[in-house]
C-alpha cells in the first residue's frame, strides 16, 4: 500500500516532494499537539491527526521512516466546544444588564463588560489594564487592597459569595449605589476576581421613598386621635397605631405585621367581643362582611366608649379601619332626645290646647247649610286660626293668619283668640269694621307695639264674614285679606282693605270697610291664608297663585262641600310635590 493513501488527495499532490525533502534530512520529528494536519481514511472521509516521524537504518543501510499517527477526533471536538462555551459566555458578558469587571491579584482590571461602559462611564480600552481604583471611591481602597492580600494569601474572603451593598465611581467622580457580589478562581496567570456589579440608585431612590412615605403614615398613626388599622390585599395586618390596640383591649406585642385578619378577630371572638356562637364562625362572617363592602356602624363597647367605626376598601385591595371616639356626641345626643322628648310632649300638649280654642263644626253646622274647614299648621301648632261666634242678629265666621307658624304663631293665634272674643263683648252685633278696629287696637297693646319702645313687629290678616241669615244678607271686611264669591256665573274676589292689623305701622285708630254682600241661591263663599296660593311648586316652581285658586273653586263650587275639600287638598299636594310646605294653610267654604 502506497502511503499517499493516507493523505488527503487535495494535498496529495504536494505530498511527495515533503517526502523526499525528509529523507533528504532525516531526523527525529516529535509528534505535534497541532490538529491542522488532515488524514484520509479508507472511505474517504478526512480526520484530524497527531504524527510523529522517526527514521530508521538498515544494516545494509537503507533508510526507511516509522510514523506514529494519532486520531485528534476528540480533541478537535472538545477545542470546537470550548470555543462554543467561551463565544456563548463573552455573548453573556456583552449583552447582560448588570456590570461584570475581572481583576488579577494586583488589581488590575483584565476583563470590562458593555454594562460596566454603560454604567461607570469608562471604554473598555480605557479600562482593561487599569487600576480598580478607577471604578473604587477612595474610602474603600484600603479595605479592598486587605481583602485581596488575605484571599492571594490562602486567607477567607469577607465578601465573597455574599451580596453587599458599597459605593461606586463614575467616570465625572460621582460616586453612587451598587450592590456587589465578589467571586474568586484560579486561572493560567494566577489568582483572579469577578465582580458583578449592579446599579441600584433607582432603587435607593424608591426605597427612600417608601421610608418617607412610611414615616409619615406612622406620622400620622401616631397623632391621629383616631384608631386606626390596615390590612394588606391578602388580609394580612399591614400598620396600626396605639389607639386602636387600646379601644380593642389588646395587649401589647400581640400584634405583628402579617397576622391575618381572620385570626386577629377570632382572638376578639373568643373572648365574646362579637356575642354568642362558635368563635371560629363569628370571625368568619366578619371577615366577609368586612370584605365585601364599605361599612360603618356605631359600636358600643364594654367600657362604656362608643365609636363610630368606617371600614373602607382602598383602591389596592386592602382594608382601612378607622375608630372615632363618640361617646361625649352619644352623650350630647342622648342628653338632646330627652330635651327633645319633653319639648315635642310640651308642643303635642300645646296642639290639643290650640285646637280646644278652635271653634267644633257642629256649631257652624247649626247655622251654615253646608261648610268644610281645611286647617293644616305647618308645624304641630300653627299661626292659622277660624273662629265662629253668634252675634246679635247673627253669626260671625272669621279666618285669620297670624305672623309666623310653628309655636310664635300659635302663641299669635291665643292672643288673636281672646282679642276677638273682647272686641264681639264690646260690639255685640258683630259689625265686621268695627271688630278689626278694636282687634287692631288690642293686639298693638297686647304686644306694646302702640309705643316707640320695642322691635317686635307682629300682627295678623283676616276676615270677617257676619251673616243674618233670616234677612239673607253678609257684610264682609277684610285686613289684606279677600273672600271669593262662587256661582254659575263665574267667582268674584271682594277685596278687603290693604292694612293688616296690630303691626306698628298701622295706625291704632285704622278704620276699616264693610262690604255688603246679597246673598243668592247657589252662591258658595270661600276665605283663605296665603300659605295656600304662597306654595311653590309644579314645573316651573312657581307660587300655587290666587288665579289657580279662583279657577280651582269655580270648577268645583256645585260639589257638596266635603268633596270640594277632598278636591282642594289632592289638586295643592298634586301642585306642591316633592317641595318643602311652606306656611300653614286654611281654608273655609261655606253655604248659607
């Protein structure tokens, strides 16, 4: 076999003028670590080999040549991997977020990844052979330089294999936060160190925010006078403050931060806090109902405290508990009900007084053919009075609206009430004028407003209907106050005089006009207050008005007087809807 076989035939050609040079100038040749020499195998694939060349003489001289040839297969394989890894690595150092440096034991920076450009300022031709001190702040060197002496020395390293937290310097000098992990090896030159480094002045700066931030909330838990607790998204105990330890009466050191909710209240539960029941239960119920919505409550506990308790979902998935001391408001509250109490007894009583006053309609009955009254104080008592009295000839029927409502009106309506029973003594046959004049005298003397002294101004509208139904004729005055005349042909306002009475501009010695009436079959008569025609409401908002009553009364004026009530009330409550009465409101129809 021709030993060109061997050779691979691209360089097969070249091959024997190498052989014949070697012959040539035969020596031993040792076998190369060098796996760029090629072999050819039976099947023509090609392999890396070793050879070794070795001449040997015969006895008859001739020359011959021993090879020794070694399959580098492996070796060649193993070269590819390594160079794999050592590619795949260089790629990691390169691409990754966070600073990688190497130094040698003399601290000289040997490796410099894109990141540590990045992040301390310096190119990495800069860098590489530099002094680590380029990248150390100046208080670290010393400790550095005996840290490196103790590992190259066969000592411990105090960093190695943890995470720290030190300085870096930037290329301008500014130093900053890193965070730093430190390991150690040894290479082909000697002992080595890898640093990875981390720039964590972004998270400092959170940090530091957060600490702010926690140090206002406990701040704020500190001083609030209010007990205040919170819980994580997880139902865990996040903050509380010192108050809210002592309104729930629990002990110091019980609470931690991440204790669950539920086992807090179930401590609570179990020393029968929440009532009877399985403990376990009570604090499951509560814990749901605390998580399912905002709630508040006035809770009262075993010291005699009240507290207005708020529980609020945050916008995090947490829960806010916040307890405001309320006793001293329970206290005033309580204390203002039973002041209350007596006073709403004393007005109730003073209601059956004032309504004692008011004429029964049996008596109008007896003398009037058909009637309704419509009185509705605003309040419980009112500034609204009727009146009815029989005179000399006749009868009198008398509306009146006193200054104000509620207990000051009613007070006006007690006084109205005995000026009207002094004036008819005075003037037994009921002459209407006559009656205001006196009634305008006694009420200005009642309330001294006939002198200079004084700043009450009060007094009242009415009018005064006196009626001799044998001859079948009504006078009627009036003080700013009308009665409405209803029949067939249409309703007639007749006006009374423009004055009220008793107030201080009003003269004492007013006179006041009669109107002569005639009375008529079908005719129906009606007086009001203005708390009727005053009463805001409808769409517009708007006074109910004297033109909506005159059209009211005429529509229903043929109706028996009952029903016609029964109209007046519904077509006002329709007209005044959700709006706030005003004023007291009466009403009176009648028939003669």
């Amino acid at each position: 076999m021709v030993v060109d076989a061997l050779v691979p035939e691209h360089v097969r050609a070249g091959h024997a003028a190498l052989r014949d040079g070697f012959f040539a100038n035969a020596t031993v040749r040792q076998m190369t670590s060098s796996i760029d020499v090629m072999a050819q195998r039976k099947s023509g694939d090609l392999l890396p080999v070793s050879i070794g060349l070795s001449p040997l003489e015969t006895p008859t001289r001739d020359l011959f040549v021993m090879a020794s040839i070694r399959d580098n297969t492996a070796l060649h394989e193993a070269h590819a991997a390594a160079a794999s890894r050592a590619k795949e690595l260089s790629n990691i150092t390169e691409t990754a977020s966070d600073a990688i440096v190497i130094i040698n034991a003399n601290s000289e920076i040997v490796s410099w990844n894109a990141a540590a450009t990045r992040i301390f300022g310096h190119a990495e031709d800069d860098a590489i052979g530099s002094h680590i001190s380029l990248i150390i702040p100046q208080q670290y060197l010393q400790a550095h330089a005996e840290g490196i002496a103790r590992v190259v020395g066969g000592g411990e390293g105090k960093i190695l294999g943890k995470m720290v937290e030190v300085e870096g310097l930037r290329r301008g000098g500014e130093t900053f936060p890193i965070e730093l992990s430190v390991s150690t090896w040894m290479g082909e030159d000697g002992r080595m160190f890898s640093g990875i480094l981390r720039d964590i002045t972004d998270r400092k700066k959170a940090e530091q925010q957060v600490e702010a931030q926690r140090s206002q909330l406990q701040d704020i838990l500190t001083n609030v006078r209010q007990g205040v607790v919170l819980f994580d998204k997880d139902q865990r105990l996040a903050a509380w403050n010192t108050r809210y330890r002592h309104i729930l009466r629990i002990d110091y050191g019980v609470l931690e931060p991440g204790m669950p909710l539920y086992d807090l209240l179930l401590m609570i539960a179990e020393r029968g806090d929440y009532g009877e029941g399985d403990p376990a239960e009570l604090a499951r119920k509560r814990v749901a109902k605390l998580w399912a919505e905002d709630y508040r409550a006035d809770v009262a506990f075993a010291d005699d405290l009240s507290y207005d308790v708020h529980s609020h979902l945050t916008p995090n998935g947490g829960l806010l508990i916040t307890y405001t001391d309320i006793t001293d408001r329970k206290a005033s509250e309580k204390k203002l009900k039973s002041a209350y109490d007596v006073i709403s007894t004393s007005i109730d009583y003073a209601s059956n007084i004032q309504r004692s006053l008011l004429p029964r309609e049996a008596f109008l009955a007896e003398d009037l053919a058909d009637h309704f009254i419509l009185w509705e104080p605003r309040d419980v008592v009112g500034g609204d009075l009727y009146w009815y009295r029989r005179c000399r000839g006749g009868f009198v029927v008398i509306l009146a609206d006193c200054t104000g409502h509620g207990v000051p009106g009613a007070f006006m309506t007690m006084l109205s009430t005995g000026a009207l029973d002094r004036s008819l003594r005075d003037h037994p046959d009921g002459d209407p004028a006559e009656l205001l004049g006196l009634m305008n005298r006694s009420i200005k003397h009642f309330l001294g407003q006939d002198q200079q002294e004084g700043h009450s101004d009060d007094g009242l509208e009415l009018g005064i209907c006196r009626v001799d139904a044998s001859e079948r004729t009504m006078v009627f005055a009036g003080a700013r106050f009308s009665l409405f005349r209803a029949n067939d042909g249409g309703v007639t306002e007749i006006k009374g005089d423009k004055s009220g009475i008793g107030y201080r501009h009003v003269p004492a010695d007013r006179l006041f006009t009669n109107h002569d009436v005639a009375l008529a079959n079908g005719d129906t008569f009606y007086m009001t207050t203005d708390g009727l025609t005053d009463q805001i409401g409808g769409e517009t908002r708007r006074a109910f008005g004297k033109r909506r009553f005159t059209e009211l009364v005429g529509s229903v004026h043929a109706l028996p007087m009952a029903e016609q009530k029964d109209r007046i009330v519904a077509a006002l409550t329709g007209y005044q809807g959700a709006e706030t009465r005003r004023d007291d409101v009466s009403v009176i129809g009648f028939r003669v």
